[in-house]
C-alpha cells in the first residue's frame, strides 16, 4: 500500500516538476515477470522509472544506504525499507544473495528493475555493463526490457538532499528482449558478457533516439 502512496505522489509532484515525455510505455506488461534494465546517471533514476508502469518495481539499492542511508537523502534509507527493496553489496563474490532474491521476484512474476552499469560514476555517458543482468534474465528465464534514461544526470547527485536542476525528462522504452537459447547458461562468463553489453547497446540507441525528440 505504501509503495502506491508513493508512487501517486510521485506521479503527482515530480510529473509536475519534470513534465516527463514517456515514449513505449506499452512494452511493459500488464502482469508476468520482466527484467527493467535502464542507463544509471543520477540518483534520482529509480523515481522516473517508476512513472514508466503501474505495476510495483523491485529495485536493488547499495547495501549501505539501504541500512545506513549513506551516500543518500535522509528518507531514501526509509523508503527502500519501507517498498521492500532489495540491499546488495557489491562485488561478484558478494552479490548472490541479492540476485537470488531478485530470480525468486521474478519467477513470482514480479517486475524487477537494474541498472546494469552498477554506478552512477559515469554520468551521462553510458559506461560497460555488469554481468548481473544477464545472469539474472538466464536463470529465471525472463526478457529484458531496455530503457534510456535522458536528462536525469545531476537531478540529485549524491549526498544531496533537495533537487539540484529541474529538466525536461525524457523516458525511451524498448522493447522486451528474449535470449532464449541462451537460458540455463548463465555461468558461462562469454555468454552473459556478451548479453550485458547487448542490453546496453539497446540502452544507448534509446537514448539517442529520444535526445532529439
């Protein structure tokens, strides 16, 4: 129930604020599970994506700011925990509990989103992808939907608590992405390398086509 609070007056508030161009909100569907998988150059991301489907997200969030909410707005830390999020810490060795809580999501039917870049470090250049997500679509055997993210960098850059910018966002949301032939094989490292920078290749092109528009 909290989420959908939320997520009203985020619709309500920021839509007003951003003045959001969505474009492909219908390739997101209305139930069963997806893999949201979208650029990551602002703290502020999660709060756009989630304009892009009335349906709950899952999101991961740094094992820190969930538990101690460093390195982010003071609610933020109360908000991940009150909408259920998933805390990961990173590193290859250290990931596993989170991922397999996101496959257990999504074999549930869930929505569950990831920014396979990992960080925001790159700012708006869009940087090499993790190989979670790939991991992650194999083993639960589920599409991948690709979303360029335009004009988010700098909105709430970290340890920020108020809004530093106020641009016009524009959301590009492709379509899904099946790698069927691939499903099972999530522990070949050349398979699933080549299935993250894929998805952002996709991730990229949608961008570009929505700068200008």
């Amino acid at each position: 129930m909290l989420y959908y609070l939320l997520w009203i007056l985020n619709i309500i508030v920021n839509g007003i604020i951003f003045r959001p161009k969505i474009i492909g909100k219908e390739n997101i569907p209305k139930k069963g599970a997806a893999i949201i998988a979208a650029n990551h150059s602002d703290v502020s991301d999660p709060i756009f994506l989630c304009m892009t489907t009335r349906r709950r997200i899952y999101y991961f969030c740094l094992h820190d700011a969930y538990y101690y909410g460093k390195n982010a707005p003071a609610m933020v830390k109360w908000i991940l925990r009150w909408t259920n999020q998933i805390p990961v810490i990173q590193g290859q060795k250290k990931s596993g509990p989170a991922i397999r809580k996101a496959i257990k999501l999504l074999k549930d039917g869930r929505l569950f989103a990831i920014f396979p870049e990992g960080t925001v470090k790159g700012g708006e250049k869009i940087t090499e992808a993790h190989r979670g997500v790939a991991r992650i679509a194999l083993e639960s055997r589920t599409p991948i939907i690709p979303v360029g993210l335009v004009n988010t960098y700098g909105i709430l850059p970290k340890g920020k608590n108020i809004y530093q910018k106020i641009p016009r966002i524009k959301i590009h949301v492709g379509k899904p992405v099946y790698y069927e032939k691939y499903y099972d094989k999530q522990n070949n490292r050349r398979i699933t390398k080549f299935i993250a920078d894929d998805v952002m290749n996709r991730i990229e092109k949608l961008c570009t086509e929505i700068r200008d528009v």
